[in-house]
C-alpha cells in the first residue's frame, strides 16, 4: 500500500544534512520567541528540529505526555488549600486529569489523527479500542501517580506556602532575544525570600549532566530566575529541580523523590543567556538556509526521523525497541541525495518578492543526471561484473541501522540489510570511484572500478580505526571521513596510471589530509560553545 509522504520536500545530503525544499515549510521552524526546549534539541542535533513538522504519533505512556500530564495534576494538586494537599488528594487529583486525558471523544481523535492502536487496527479492523483504552486508562493512573508520589518524601505539602504555578512571562534576554517561560511553581519561603521549583518527571540519575552535552536542566532554572526577577524586580534565592519520581521498585515515599539545586551565580547566569542566545542565531541561520545537519548521539533512538537518518546510531536494548515505534523512513519519505542542493530558498523574512523573482535560489533539489549514452559508460555496462556474494532482498522497512536481518527462511544465516549505512557507504565508494574515474578522463571498467573504490574504502578505514579502533562501514563516523576524501578528490586527483611510489604517495598524503582535516573538525566541535567570539581570523590577516 502506497502512503503518502509525511516530509515530501525534505532531503538528506551526501552528508547527512537535512536541507529541506519548500521555504514556506523552512519558515515553520522559525521561533518567534527562543525557549530552552528549542535551544536544547538545537544544540543536541539540529536535523532533530524539524521533527516539529511531523504531525504527533500517539504514545498516552510516552515520557514527554505522561511528563506534561504529571505538570498539570501538579499545578492542580498545588492549588488546593494546604490543608487539603494528602496523598489521597493527589490521587484523586490523577483520577481527574486521567477523565479528561482518557475521554471517549478524545481517544476516537487520537486514533483517527494520531494513529494511536494503528497497529492492532492494521493487524485487526475490528479490534476493540474501547477496551484497550479503559485498560491503559487504569495503567496510565498508576504510572502518573507513582511518577508523582515522591513529592511526599521531599516535603509536607501543607506546609508548602505556595506563591504561584504555571507563571507565564514574556521577556527577552541577552541582545534582545525575546523568550518565554513557564514557571511550575513559586514558593515563599520561612525567611520571606522566594524560591522557584521546576518538576521533572525522571528520575534524577538520568537527567544529571552529561560530559558530552551541556547541563540545559541547570540552564534553564537559571533563566527562569533571571526572567522572574525581570518581570517582577524580586531576586530569586533558590532555584530547584525536582525528581518526584519514586526510585527503583520502592512501594512508599519515605524511599522516592529527590532534588538538585542550581547554582545562580552572575558567572553561569550570564552563560545560560549566551546559550539562548547562541541558539536564536543558530535557529535563523538554519532556517536560512533551510539546511540543518546531523549530530548522532545516544538520543537518536527517540528521534521521530531515527528510521530515514543516514547518521543515526542506535544505542542499547531500549533505544533498538523505542525506535521500531517510530515513522518508518517510507512513511517519512525523505530523499536521498547524490550531490548538493543547487540552490537554497532565499529567507522569506529579508525580502519575499525578490526571493520569488530570483532564479538563483531555485528550491528544488537537483537530481541525479542519467549517464549519457557514450563508449566509456556504455561499455562498463556491457562487460561481465566481478564475482559477488548473492545479496537477498531483507524487508522493505528494515532500519538502516541494522547491519544484517533476520532470514527469510528459517534456519538460514542473517541476511544482509540493503538498506543499512553499511551498504550505504560500500555503494557510496563505488561511485566515488566511477565518478573519478570519468572525471579524470581514464575508461572505467569493472576491475578499475572496484580497485579504486576499494583504495578509498582502505583510506577512510585506515583514519577511522586511528579515531574509533573499528573499521565497520556502518560507523557513524565513516561517512563524515567519505566527505573529507571527496574533498580531497577534488582537488588532488588520484594518479591513475602513475608509478606505484607516486600511488603509495598520494596514499599516505591523503591519509594524513583527512586524518588532520578530521581533528581539526573534532577540535571545533569541542569549541563550540566559545567559537562565536572567535579571533582566529586574525592568523588569516597580512602582518
């Protein structure tokens, strides 16, 4: 059954960028106003940010609806006269949200516009949805609740002098950065100073900092208390995370829930505001150029576009489950491209009718050229191919991060997945080493092919085991080092035809290129969050 695109004017590019085709969908990305969350999938992996785009898949047990279900049982729980706020009461208070979350109308909504059950409706039309949503109804009570129990462990809400939930205000920071923020809850404390709590529904192990990407949690308390003392001139003494979450397996609160206190200092403050900052211009930029590239991570398995990412790497048991839930990447839709866009869509905000008139900026994606009918690529065509191993067609939809799959018939050895980066970067050698082959005016032929595309094959493994200790093609890092050798090519062609000195040579002289291009590259990224005050310049000026 054929289905019709959920990203049909989006592309992926030889290096895993995602540029996308249609400026008016570009324009959707475009914040009005910067926020923490926006800020926080920018950094992690810009590529990621389209995934606003894509209409919502239906997970009622998904940890951001259970998270932002969890917020509004808790901005309600708090509200209540103090007296009232017993453990009874926030039960009682998740059995009211789980009506509302869980009524008839909604469910027939979320399953007709969200897919929710379109697995058991696809394996059986006549599958009682009813039923299955009073069940889950039930379990979604329970989960919620456990999530929020911990509460009791850290404090006696009764005592709790509540200030204000769920605060909205609109300021801006840094160079004018306009942002908005939604404070869980304000409290006045004993000594009459005022202490700002953001709930987050995980446990705190999970969300501590990590050394490959910057604490957002702590970023974003501290711009909440720079925003409220913005808006209302109160100095904020104390800001907290909170993790009511119960721990482990423990069946009462007295072994749940903990906290973490962010520091407020001038220093991180004013940090956390270059790090918005830093976002809103990333955000413009990418929307520019309607281009936004990959940054693979431990993240990828719970990203919507995970199953069409030519650069996702899918770590551990959970991730590999988690991302067979996922938009399929024929359900995505997204292409695949053999050379660059041609030309980007001007931005609609700096002026649309020129952009409209400018044929420079044509938004459509180059495809491909069909070879011309000539001697060279005729006669590659009619020469008999060198022995190959018979490759059996997987299923249709098998993810591109599995390298091999499970058999067609039973018994038999894994298969190889054809559509597996693996694959992907064995194809991609192959016509590196066509194209050159044509480029430089030698005949290609099927041995000439094969052992050109396998010198580049040897090249980029040689670097990539220097880096990873693994030469496996399915490496998120070949295809980055594949860009390098490209560029490589480009300016210093093979010496096809040379003594085997010059051929070892240019060898070990492009080895050495792509090593030291890709350190600098990892140097970079290591700077990244100082590179926007940069002078490096200055070494690049006459004396």
């Amino acid at each position: 059954m054929t289905t019709t695109p959920l990203l049909p004017d989006a592309a992926w590019t030889p290096d895993g960028a995602l540029v996308l085709t249609d400026r008016s969908a570009a324009e959707k990305l475009r914040r009005k106003r910067m926020s923490i969350s926006v800020a926080t999938t920018l950094e992690q992996c810009p590529a990621s940010f389209v995934r606003s785009l894509l209409p919502t898949q239906a997970d009622p047990f998904g940890e951001r609806e259970i998270g932002i279900e969890a917020h509004e049982v808790l901005d309600a729980f708090y509200q209540l006269p103090a007296a009232s706020r017993t453990e009874r009461a926030l039960r009682g208070q998740v059995e009211q949200r789980a009506d509302h979350v869980w009524a008839p109308e909604k469910i027939t909504r979320r399953i007709d516009r969200e897919g929710l059950y379109r697995d058991e409706l696809a394996d059986d039309p006549d599958y009682d949805t009813t039923a299955r949503a009073a069940r889950d109804k039930t379990r979604w009570i329970e989960t919620v609740y456990a999530s929020l129990l911990g509460v009791f462990s850290l404090e006696d809400p009764r005592d709790v002098q509540v200030e204000g939930t769920e605060k909205r205000i609109f300021t801006t920071v840094g160079e004018d950065v306009p942002i908005t923020v939604t404070v869980d809850r304000m409290i006045r404390l004993p000594d009459g100073s005022l202490r700002v709590d953001d709930w987050k529904v995980a446990s705190d192990k999970k969300l501590n900092p990590r050394d490959d990407h910057r604490d957002t949690y702590a970023d974003q308390g501290r711009i909440y208390a720079h925003a409220i003392e913005q808006a209302t001139g109160e100095k904020v003494s104390e800001m907290r995370l909170i993790f009511p979450a119960l721990v482990g397996k423990a069946t009462n609160a007295d072994t749940g829930g903990s906290y973490r206190t962010v520091p407020l200092g001038e220093d991180e403050t004013a940090e956390s505001i270059e790090f918005l900052s830093t976002a809103w211009d990333d955000m413009h930029a990418y929307v520019d150029k309607a281009r936004f590239p990959t940054n693979p991570s431990v993240l990828c398995g719970w990203c919507p576009l995970a199953r069409s990412c030519p650069s996702a790497v899918i770590y551990g048991k959970k991730a590999e489950k988690n991302v067979q839930t996922l938009w399929t990447a024929e359900e995505l839709g997204i292409r695949r491209l053999e050379s660059a866009p041609r030309g980007l869509p001007a931005p609609a905000h700096e002026d649309p009718e020129a952009a409209a008139q400018d044929t420079s900026t044509d938004p459509r994606i180059e495809e491909a050229a069909p070879a011309e009918a000539g001697e060279k690529n005729g006669e590659i065509m009619s020469m008999p191919a060198p022995n190959v191993t018979p490759m059996r067609r997987p299923a249709p939809d098998a993810a591109p991060y599995l390298e091999y799959v499970e058999p067609t018939h039973p018994g038999a050895p894994q298969e190889r997945n054809l559509a597996s980066y693996g694959v992907q970067a064995s194809f991609s050698f192959t016509g590196m080493a066509f194209r050159h082959l044509n480029a430089t005016g030698v005949e290609p032929s099927p041995q000439t092919v094969a052992a050109l595309a396998e010198t580049f094959a040897m090249i980029i493994a040689d670097v990539q085991f220097q880096f990873t200790n693994t030469t496996r093609l399915q490496h998120g890092l070949n295809p980055r080092l594949r860009g390098l050798l490209f560029d490589v090519l480009e300016s210093h062609p093979f010496p096809l035809g040379k003594s085997l000195a010059e051929v070892e040579a240019w060898i070990q002289q492009a080895k050495t290129v792509v090593w030291k291009s890709a350190q600098i590259a990892l140097a970079l990224h290591d700077r990244q969050d100082d590179v926007r005050h940069s002078t490096a310049y200055q070494a690049l000026a006459s004396a």
